[in-house]
C-alpha cells in the first residue's frame, strides 16, 4: 500500500506540473494576442492594463484557459475572447470633437504638400 501511495503521489505532482505548463503557454498566448490587439488598436498602457485587470477578474478564468487548451486554434480562441473587452475598453475613450479633427486633417494635408 505504501508504494501505491507514493506512485499516486508521484502521478499526481507529474500532472501537476504538466497542469501548470499548459496553462503557462495559455497565458503566453493571451498574451501575444492582446499586443496583436493593443497594436490594432492603438491601446494606451493604462488601456491595456485595464483590460487585463477585466482578465483577473473574469470569474471563469481557468474554465477559459481549459477551453482555449482544447481548442484547434488557440491564437484565434484568444483574440475572439480578448477583442471585446479590448472594445469595451475604447469605447470608454474620450470622444474626438469634430472640429479638432478637420483642424488636424487639414495640417496634416498642409505638411503632406510641403
């Protein structure tokens, strides 16, 4: 029985471990996407901290992290989870005004032909 024990025990740190490392490459992945997604989006430091302070409090976090393991595209499993809170995020930007921008595109146009 004792050697039973120390095979389960052994069996059960062996997974374990293996646990932890797949759900480290998860995060790597999470992690790319969301600079993919920062770079698409143009996020702020502050913006992208957000938005992984909504990651860290998502409830279902492992659940998350077990799907996109088991999903054929992890990459693609990563960025259809992260893209809405990244909108949620720049939704929450402060809007442009109108007149600022023709002003903007109009200097712009000026530095364009000189």
């Amino acid at each position: 029985m004792g050697g039973t024990a120390v095979a389960s025990r052994a069996t059960s740190v062996v997974l374990n471990r293996l646990v932890e490392d797949d759900a480290t490459k998860m995060l790597k992945i999470v992690e790319a996407a969301l600079a993919d997604l920062g770079s698409v989006y143009l996020l702020s430091e502050r913006e992208a901290e957000n938005v992984v302070e909504k990651l860290k409090q998502c409830g279902d976090l492992g659940t998350r992290l077990q799907e996109m393991f088991a999903a054929g595209d992890r990459s693609d499993y990563a960025m259809l989870w992260l893209r809405p809170l990244v909108e949620d995020e720049v939704k929450a930007r402060k809007k442009v005004r109108a007149q600022f921008a023709r002003s903007m595109a109009g200097a712009m146009e000026e530095i364009e032909l000189n």
